[in-house]
C-alpha cells in the first residue's frame, strides 16, 4: 500500500503533544471565554464542526477552574494527516491504518506512568471531578464516555478488549454503559446479543454465567490513533490485546501500557484519566437519551452498571470528548477511500464518495463514478457493491448506492440529483435488494441495520441507448470542464471577483 513502516513513528506521544502539533499548524483554537457543560459546549462543537473548523480548546469552564477540555480535534483531514503521520489525503491516511491493522506490533508494560501521577480510592472517587458536559439539549445526564476506551478482559484467554462506547455518569461512583443494545439479564452470551459482535458485553456475560463481577477499565484522554482504533472492529479474540497492538502498528512503535490499581487490566500509560472498577453482575440501569450520530436521540433501559472503585490521572488532566451527530469529531470520512479501496478490482471506477452524513451507522450511501458504455458494465459495479464486506466505522455495503457517469461531481448534490432525475427510469434502472432478519433490539434498528434492505440506482446516461448519432451513443452533459474551471478559478481574484466568491461560499 506504499506505508512506509520504518520511518519514524509519529511526532507525538500523547494526546498533549499531539495538541502542540494542531496548534503549531493553526488547527487548534482556545477558547477563553467562560462557556457552560450544559448544552453550551456541544453547539459550540456542532457549529464548528458545520463550518469544517479548528479543533476547540476549552481553558474556562464554568465551575471547573484550571480543568480544560478539548474537542473536534480527529475532524478533518489535515488533523488526521498529523494524527497518522502521513499527508492530507484520504487515500493515504485510510492505507496507513490498513497497513497498521496487517502489522500489529504488541504493547509494552511500563511501572510508572503519567496517567497515575494523581490516585483517589474509595470515598475520594468522584465522576463530577472533571468537566463533562450534556452534550445534547434532550440528554438524559452527562457522558464521560464519548472518546474513552472501555476495558475488559475475556475470562477465558485474559485477551483485552477496548471498544468506544458510550458511558453516562449516574452518581460521583456509578456509570451506565450501552454496549450496543440491551443486555436482558440472564440471558446467556449466546443468546441473539451476542450477535451484534464480539467485545466487552461478551467478556461481561461470561463472567455474569459465573455469578462473577467484570473488572473494567475505562481511558478518557487518550492519543488520537488509540482512539480512532478503540472505534474500529479489530479481532479481539484471537489476536492477544488486539487494539493496543494494532494502535502500534499504525503509530510505528510498542505502546506503553500499565497495570492498574485497583484491578489487573493494562490501560494506556499516557492517557490523561482512567477510571477503574467493576460491572456489577446481573444488574441493569436506564440509560439515555443521548443524541447519537444517526441524527437521532437514543436510550437504553437495559445496559450494564458500573462501579467505580478508583479513578488515576494526570497532574492538571485534560478532558477530551465529541458531541455525537451526522457530522462529528470521528474520522467517518474515511468511508470514501475504504470504500475505494473495495471496490478497486473494477477499473472503469474513477471515484467513490459516501457523504459524512448517515455514514456512522449503517445508512450508509456511496456515490460511485464510473466510465462505463454498456449495461453489463453497470453490472459488474453492482455485484462488487454488493461484495463489500462489513468493518466498523471503516466500510460496509451501502444502503444506497448511486451510480453516475464518470464526468459527475461526486461531491455535488445538485449534480448528482439531476442525473437522477433525468437518467433513471424506477422501473428499470432501480434495484432494491431482499430485507434481511433483522439482529439488534435497539429502538433504531429499522433505520440502519446491517441486514435491512439495500438500493442500488443506475443514474448513467452512457450505459443507455441515446438519439444523437453526432454526439455519440448520448449526448455529452452541457457542464463547464473540470480543466477549465480550474483555470477560471486560479483567475478569479485577477478577475476582480475575490469579494463576490468569498459571499457566495
């Protein structure tokens, strides 16, 4: 893939340094004036984030002096490009972590660590000690889980888990956490759950058939590589604490674990805070709602309760979360490039583009531009399309697919559309596939399971027979070329245009 693993790992160690370099390349805005954990900092974050903005710096906090909190910080290419060490480009940033994924290279344990530099046990945990905000105007509590990673160990192997769930404070010792979709107590770990896949809740039911509690870990701050891939779906069960070692892979270099102190799990040493105690065996809390990234609110009345016994962290921590939407602070944006990289094999694609939004759960759509003459080329791209195997937050078949002539701006709405409009005829140009049983329980599952039904629509114009024997099969779309308008633009403030393009962005 071009990866170039013996170069030097990436130019920073923690999420702290990782936060110069934003700053160092203008990608990193503070804010000084006093904002609010209520609601203020989740629109602030949402507005930014529809503007493409800084990564967000909040240093005055209402309540929480000298306790900062950062956000938007993996939201666009160019924070990703210095994330991964690589260049801002989709493509090569998407290749860096496939090459991590194929080469793991396992953690290191270290004895001293700067997540445990502060220790409070017993009565002196409290989860309001740090700045968590509601993210949304119709949450249920505040969620310190957004970017943490959630540690568990299977019981049968010891291998470690970390998944990216999302984690509501109840009281200053107890949290809520929804490990995709309810949990009915004793229900087995083989039951329908166990299907959504494998990870925590499955080490959780284990340990709950026993009558045994689960030691749990959870690592709010951590480096962004470790926390992009405690999102992804990594084979947890056969390769021994697989996030850790693929987190390795990608940076180039061991990561630095540790022993915690209240259980015998490995956190990462240099995250910012960690959170330590025990799922509570074969009890269940309400949880939510919580505003989530299919654009809609989400809750649970089942999910697994936690107790914390010991919370670790950093002199001065700094708090890291997102505000959970369509458009958020995840690198969901690589779906274009996987989605590219699956689709490969046919070479009359030129270009593959799955809008940011809907992308983060399985609504997904691609936009696939391709040259193609014949309908037997249209569809060879829709069985490929249908071939795309399922990966977390990384590709999945779509759940529509638009195919468009080569000359499309894929990343024009208006462009596509109107190819939709005036080239497909439903009746023969529109494919819905077979919907599927349906796996989960959770109240959206209609909206964006993996099993529900598919639409792939041919909106070319080549493939299909035309009129103009002058022009060719169909005649060309009446639309200023990509070379030209390039050069128009290079030309535009020479044209005197520059305040006029500025109002019209």
């Amino acid at each position: 893939m071009g990866v170039d693993f013996n170069k030097p790992r990436v130019g920073y160690r923690d999420l702290r340094e990782y936060l110069k370099l934003l700053e160092s390349a203008g990608l990193l805005k503070y804010v000084k004036a006093e904002v609010d954990l209520r609601h203020e900092i989740g629109a602030i974050c949402a507005r930014s984030l529809d503007r493409k903005g800084a990564g967000l710096f909040f240093e005055n906090i209402k309540g929480y002096k000298g306790m900062p909190l950062v956000a938007n910080v993996l939201s666009t290419t160019e924070q990703l490009a210095i994330a991964f060490g690589t260049e801002a480009d989709d493509g090569k940033i998407y290749d860096t972590v496939q090459t991590g994924k194929a080469k793991p290279i396992p953690a290191r344990v270290v004895e001293v660590a700067p997540c445990q530099e502060e220790i409070h046990l017993g009565d002196g945990v409290d989860l309001y000690e740090f700045p968590t905000p509601w993210w949304h105007e119709l949450d249920g509590g505040q969620y310190i889980g957004t970017t943490a990673g959630v540690i568990t160990a299977d019981p049968d192997t010891g291998f470690i888990n970390m998944g990216m769930y999302r984690v509501m404070i109840k009281d200053r010792r107890t949290l809520a956490a929804n490990f995709k979709g309810p949990h009915p107590v004793g229900e087995p770990p083989t039951g329908p759950q166990s299907r959504v896949g494998y990870g925590g809740h499955t080490h959780i039911l284990k340990n709950e058939a026993l009558g045994k509690p689960t030691p749990i870990a959870i690592a709010c701050g951590m480096d962004p590589v470790l926390t992009y891939v405690a999102g992804q779906a990594v084979p947890s069960d056969k390769l021994e604490h697989a996030e850790y070692a693929v987190a390795g892979g990608i940076r180039g270099e061991a990561l630095a674990l540790v022993k915690c102190k209240a259980n015998d799990l490995l956190a990462p040493a240099d995250a910012e805070i960690i959170l330590e105690g025990e799922v509570v065996p074969n009890e269940r809390a309400a949880e939510g709602p919580h505003g989530e990234s299919q654009g809609f609110y989400g809750w649970n009345d089942q999910t697994f309760v936690i107790k914390i016994s010991c919370i670790t962290h950093r002199k001065n921590p700094i708090s890291y979360g997102l505000v959970c939407r369509c458009r958020e602070d995840y690198p969901k944006f690589m779906l274009s490039a996987a989605l590219r990289d699956k689709l490969a094999g046919i070479e009359n694609i030129k270009e593959v583009y799955a809008p940011v939004i809907g992308g983060g759960g399985m609504g997904l759509m691609a936009i696939i531009a391709a040259k193609v003459s014949s309908p037997a080329e249209v569809e060879r791209i829709i069985e490929a399309i249908q071939k795309i195997p399922y990966e977390s937050y990384t590709s999945h078949k779509p759940r529509w697919s638009v195919i468009v002539d080569d000359d499309c701006d894929v990343r024009d709405w208006e462009d596509v559309m109107w190819r939709v409009v005036m080239g497909v005829m439903p009746d023969k140009d529109v494919r819905i596939g077979p919907r599927l049983d349906r796996i989960t329980h959770e109240p959206l599952a209609t909206l964006y399971d993996s099993k529900a039904s598919s639409i792939i629509i041919d909106a070319t114009f080549r493939s299909k027979p035309g009129k103009s024997k002058e022009l060719g099969e169909f005649p060309p779309v009446n639309k200023v070329s990509k070379e030209l308008m390039s050069k128009v633009e290079s030309r535009w403030k020479e044209y005197g245009l520059e305040q006029l393009w500025r109002t019209e962005r």
